[in-house]
C-alpha cells in the first residue's frame, strides 16, 4: 500500500518502511530518496530535512510528493518499458551523430565525461550511429527514429498495416533503409502511444481493441473516478490544484506539439493525481491497476482521435475548477461524465438530456 497523509505527518505501510530503510543504507540515487521519505515520516520539517540531507526544500517536498502519489515506484528513475527516449537521452544521440562526422572523433570516455552517461551508455549510442548508413548518420534536422515513427504511424492509421500484423524490427528496416535501432525505437514510441502491443519473447503487433473490451474497462473507471473526485472536492491541497494546472498545460503543449505520447502521459498524471487526493490510499493502488488497460484500449489518449486536442486539455481545465469549487456532488457528477466519454463541459443539470446527448465528445480522446 501507498504512504498516506495523516496530518502533515506520512505514514507508511511496514513494507515500504523496510525497502526504503534498505535502500537508505545501498547506494545510487534510491540512497537520498528513501532518506527524505524516512525523514518526512519521523515528521521532520521540510527546512529541516533539506538542511540535514544538503538538498533543497524544493527536492525534498519533489521526491515526498512523487512517493505519496505513486508509492516505491516513484522514487526510481527507470521509464517503463516501451517509453520513447527522454529528452537527455535524444540530446545525446545528436551530440554524438554530430561527433561521428567531425574531423577529430572523441574517445567514449571523453563523450560520457562530456554528457553526463556512462561510457557503455555512450558506446551503445555510438554503435547505433554508425551502423546507420552513412548519408543517414549526419541526421541533419531528425533523428532516424523520428522518420521512421512517422513512416510506421502513417502506414497505421491510413490501414496499410493493419490490426493484429506483426511488426518485424529486421523487415521495417530494409524498408526504409535504417539499422534496426531506429525501427526498435520507432515500436516503442508507437507501443507508449497504443498503436503497438508488445508481447515479451512474442513480438510487437498492431493493436487490435476490443469494443466490449474497451466498454468493460471505461465502466470501471466510471466507478473511480466519480469516487475520487467526491473525496477530492472536500480535501484538495492549493499544491494539489497547482500540479493538476501543470499537468493541463501540459496537455496543451503536447497538443500543440502533436506529440499523443506526451500528451497521455500528462492526461493520466491529471487523473492519477484526483485519485491521490481523495484521501483513500487503496484507490490509488485500483487505479495503478487499471491504468495500463486505459492505456492499451484507448479509453484515454485514443491516438486514432481526429478531435481538438487542444480543446481535450481545456476540458480538463473544468475538472480542476470542480475540484476547487469543493462541491463534492457536481465534482462527481463532472468527472464521472467524462470518464463515461461525455465531453467534461457538461450541461446545466435543466438542459434536455437530448441537447446534452449532442454535445458529448469523448473523454480523454
């Protein structure tokens, strides 16, 4: 189970007590978080904790939160499986292309000095550039992934791939004329967003989704989310509200990026979050359940959606004015709304239900 809040003071479950007293004595970066989780516990004060541990208050109250809301695993830094490149990762690879075409190449070990990474880390990527054919390795303006995503994602939504096909790495490079690196990086990207399904030892295929599939899974959510927005509308911190304004405007500059991937990654923080905020633990631990089926079925983020993202973000904008408004009713009845797939701009209560069944759009795309 989760850490809770019982007044300022964070209580933790006797398992979580024990991996981070462990982690707190190993190494890495598990060592300093588990230290400011412990310290939080003890109800140290957040100056205080910062002062003791040499960090800043604003790190101490970072690595609270991220444990508050997602338990043991958001003290790691490990992405999961199948998420596209993190921008320090992408600014490594156009380094390194770069270095490959100098006139004085550098050595791994400078390259790792240089970024940051670990020298293996560095001759991965190093691998990966040169065996890329040679007019590609200059990576003028994209990197060789990013075309082929292009490629791979327009193939799928035009139906020239179609649902359940399986997506060979060896065979997509021949085609576009890559390595295989950049083909295995394109999967990923498109498995983050819900066009691929990656099976372990099985392969990478096409999503194929289930409409009684789908259906089942939104009910649920129904269920939750109309729950936690009722417990959140009477209990919502200032911070809470701040960070669920960030994750909107996220979802705008992800819109506005016309990167899907993002912005489901910022659609599900917003809604993970409300869930944390209800004051109900173990609802957090349903929803972490559930959200990788919200994820794979389209029933947030549809990346096939032809819709206003932008406008998508705005709804989310309501969300948040319902939870501050701290009318737990109408919190319930907006958020349950939405998760059923009606648009979060939900009529007057006095309006025709025909008019409303007219202005519905789908939730979360």
């Amino acid at each position: 189970m989760a850490g809770r809040e019982d007044g300022k003071r964070l209580v933790l479950g006797a398992a979580e007590l024990a991996a981070l007293r462990a982690w707190a004595e190993g190494g890495g970066n598990l060592r300093l978080r588990s230290r400011i989780v412990l310290a939080c516990a003890d109800g140290l004060p957040r100056n205080e904790i910062a002062t003791r541990l040499a960090v800043s208050p604003a790190t101490v109250t970072k690595w609270r939160d991220r444990f508050i809301e997602r338990g043991l695993d958001g003290l790691a830094d490990a992405p999961r499986p199948g998420r596209p490149r993190t921008a320090e990762r992408q600014e490594a690879e156009r380094v390194i292309a770069a270095a490959a075409t100098g006139s004085a190449v550098p050595s791994t070990r400078t390259m790792a000095k240089q970024l940051g990474l670990s020298q293996s880390t560095v001759a991965r990527i190093w691998q990966e550039q040169q065996v890329a054919p040679p007019a590609a390795r200059v990576l003028p303006r994209e990197l060789l992934s990013d075309r082929v995503y292009a490629l791979l994602r327009g193939w799928i939504v035009a139906g020239e791939l179609v649902a359940g096909q399986r997506l060979v790495e060896s065979e997509i490079a021949r085609r576009v004329g890559t390595s295989q690196a950049p083909a295995r990086e394109a999967i990923k990207r498109l498995a983050h967003e819900g066009l691929v399904i990656s099976y372990p030892n099985r392969g990478s295929y096409v999503a194929e989704i289930s409409d009684e599939q789908a259906r089942e899974v939104r009910d649920i959510r129904v269920l939750l989310e109309e729950y936690a927005a009722r417990g959140a509308a009477t209990r919502v911190r200032p911070e809470t509200l701040r960070q669920l304004a960030g994750d909107v405007r996220a979802m705008r500059q992800a819109a506005s990026d016309g990167d899907i991937g993002a912005f489901r990654d910022a659609d599900l923080a917003f809604h993970r979050r409300v869930c944390a905020a209800c004051g109900n633990s173990f609802l957090l631990r349903l929803w972490r359940t559930i959200e990788s089926n919200l994820w794979s079925l389209h029933v947030v983020g549809n990346p096939l959606y032809g819709g206003d993202w932008g406008a998508m973000a705005d709804y989310h904008d309501d969300l948040a004015a319902a939870l501050a408004a701290g009318d737990p009713d109408e919190a319930a009845r907006l958020f349950a709304a939405h998760a059923r797939g009606e648009s979060s701009r939900t009529p007057p209560r006095n309006r025709p239900p025909q008019a409303a069944a007219q202005a519905d759009v789908p939730a979360d795309a």
